[in-house]
C-alpha cells in the first residue's frame, strides 16, 4: 500500500477488522473516489493494497501542527479515537457514521456523545441517535453497475435461459434476509407463469446451510428445481452482470441495517420490490422504480411481484425509471462529496 506523507492527511479512515464486513466494503469504495477530494488516508487491517494508507502506529502519532478527523464506523474505532485525542494529545476532530437502526447500548450511547459530529446513512437510523446527524446515503459506482448493451448476449455468457423473464434475490442466504420468503413467494408464482425463471444467489454460512438445503428440498420437491435455480456465489466484481441479467429484483429482508443490492439492481436498469426495512423506503420510489411492501407478508410479496412479471411495458418503463433515479442520487461520487464537506466543516 502506498503510504502517504504526513503533510498531505487531512482525514483518517480506521478500519479495525480483519474479515471482510459492510464497513469495510464501504471505506473500500469511499476512499479512493475521495481520495481526489481531499487528503484521505486508511489505517488498519484487512484492505486490499492500492489504497492511501498509513500504519496505526502512525495515525497515533501524527504531528499536532493541526486538526484532522479521525471518521470512525465502528465502536472501536470511536474508542481509539478518543485514546488518540485524550491521552496521546493528537489533534483529531472525531466523526461517527452509524448504519444501524436499533437503540444503542449505553456505552454506545456514551462513545456517539463524545463525537464532534455524527453521519447517518438513513433517515430512520438518525432517529436512534439522540442527537443531530447528517443523512448521507451510500452510493455506488453506477459506471461498474450499467445496463448491460446487450442482454440476451449476457445471459448467454452467464448460461441463463435468453428467452425466460429472470427475477432475482441476491445477498447472505439466511431467514433473517428474508430468502425463504422469496422461494415461497416463488413456488406461489411460478406455476403459472411458466415463462418465468428465478435466481436465488450467495453465501450461506456454515449454520446456515441446513436452512438452504431445506430451501432447496422444498423447491426439488414442488418440481420447481429447473425454474428456481441456486447459481454459486461470484465475486464482488462479477455481481453486475447477474443483476443486469434479470427483469427484476426482489430484496426481500426482514430486517436491514442499510441495504445495497436495491440500489445497484436499479442502477443496472431493473425494478425491484423491496420491504420496508433498512434505507429501502429512502431508496425506492414506490410504484416507479419498483414496489416497496411489508416485510414477511407473502400475499402483499406476491401480488407486488405478480404486477411487475405481468407488465412487460411497466417492467421496461421502471427499470429505465430506476436507472435515472440512481444516477441523480445515489451516485457513489454524491456520497463522497457529502462527506467531503463534513469534513471540512470540522476543519474549519
């Protein structure tokens, strides 16, 4: 990793987590669009190289010749900051961006009262925090996450079915992420409407994988294991074309701190019902860009996705919808920017 000179640190990401998390996923994306912004540097383990860097170590000592921030994601990272500024002496002005949308504990409650500054990604998680936030939204890159020239090549390439209308639910496969709610919804639907195909992709972890195999057992047994199809998980980078594959997009969570397969589904040009949880009300514009409905309700799962398999012309106008909507705001540059001047008003 390239390490940047003092001089240059404005900012400082921590990321103290070695496995691969959300947050980390979100420093990831961020740091290099605002590296052309503004003196950004990470520090912390488990980043992939390439990225501007400068060992922990470093970050406790930088020099005191002025303030910069230290944005931190996670609880520790929100301890460590205060080590740095309370007892080593550094001149950090302390940023917090919470993702959840829980009641904090009260030692959570305790480091978020002794931030200079707060970031919520969504409106409803601003709510938890007892005190003002800013509301910025994750974006993505829309350059990565396009509509496909052309579809039918693409499914060809991936060995989908050219001729089939595709509807998919991507994510960790577990009851909580709503994945048997969508087979359900699916072994309702597909019946039928037998020019439609599902796709149900990602990774189930160890104690989940009897819950899979049950979900797979279920669809074997309803005849159905030609037209709901389990594709193996693919890598991060890989993920557009399966969503630029399908005709529409299910996320069908119960439950969701943020939640970005909405957004990088219509940002590849597809509809998508999504539940009411997480970012997903903020995200998606009901009956244009897709449906939002109660999460564990399978008539309302059903009907919203009945309406969109059934419309060809609906489907068409709403993915174009979806696409437009996520270039004006949800553009992974806007969520840059938006931070970028948090930062310098706590420089300031």
């Amino acid at each position: 990793m390239p390490e940047m000179p003092a001089d240059r640190i404005d900012v400082v990401a921590p990321n103290l987590k070695r496995r691969l998390s959300g947050v980390t996923a979100t420093v990831v994306r961020l740091i290099p669009v605002q590296a052309g912004m503004i003196g950004i540097a990470t520090t912390g383990p488990g980043l992939p190289s390439g990225l501007p860097h400068i060992p922990l170590a470093r970050a406790a000592l930088l020099p005191r010749d002025r303030w910069r921030v230290w944005h931190a994601r996670r609880n520790t990272e929100m301890a460590l900051g205060l080590i740095l500024r309370h007892v080593l002496r550094r001149r950090y002005r302390l940023l917090f961006t919470s993702a959840s949308q829980r009641r904090h504990s009260r030692y959570t409650k305790w480091l978020i009262s002794q931030m200079d500054a707060l970031v919520a990604t969504s409106a409803r998680g601003a709510a938890y925090l007892e005190r003002p936030a800013r509301v910025i939204h994750h974006g993505i890159d829309i350059d990565g996450f396009a509509p496909p020239a052309d579809r039918t090549a693409l499914r060809s390439s991936l060995g989908l079915p050219p001729d089939q209308v595709l509807v998919g639910c991507y994510g960790r496969i577990r009851a909580q992420k709503g994945t048997g709610d969508f087979v359900q919804a699916m072994l309702a639907l597909l019946p039928s409407r037998p020019g439609v195909t599902a796709l149900v992709m990602g990774r189930a972890t160890e104690k989940h994988r009897t819950y899979l195999a049950a979900l797979k057992a279920q669809v074997a047994e309803a005849g159905l294991s030609q037209r709901i199809l389990f594709p193996p998980e693919v890598p991060v980078d890989r993920m557009a074309a399966w969503y630029g594959a399908l005709d529409l997009y299910v996320a069908p969570q119960r439950w969701e701190g943020f939640g970005l397969t909405p957004l990088e589904a219509m940002s590849c040009g597809v509809p998508v019902v999504a539940t009411r949880v997480g970012a997903f009300e903020e995200l998606v514009a009901d009956g244009v860009t897709g449906s939002l409905i109660p999460p564990e309700d399978q008539p309302a799962m059903q009907a919203a996705i009945a309406r969109w398999l059934d419309d060809p012309s609906a489907r068409h106008a709403a993915g174009q919808a979806a696409r437009a909507h996520v270039e004006a705001n949800h553009a992974i540059e806007t969520e840059a920017r938006a931070l970028v001047e948090v930062y310098r008003g706590l420089l300031s």
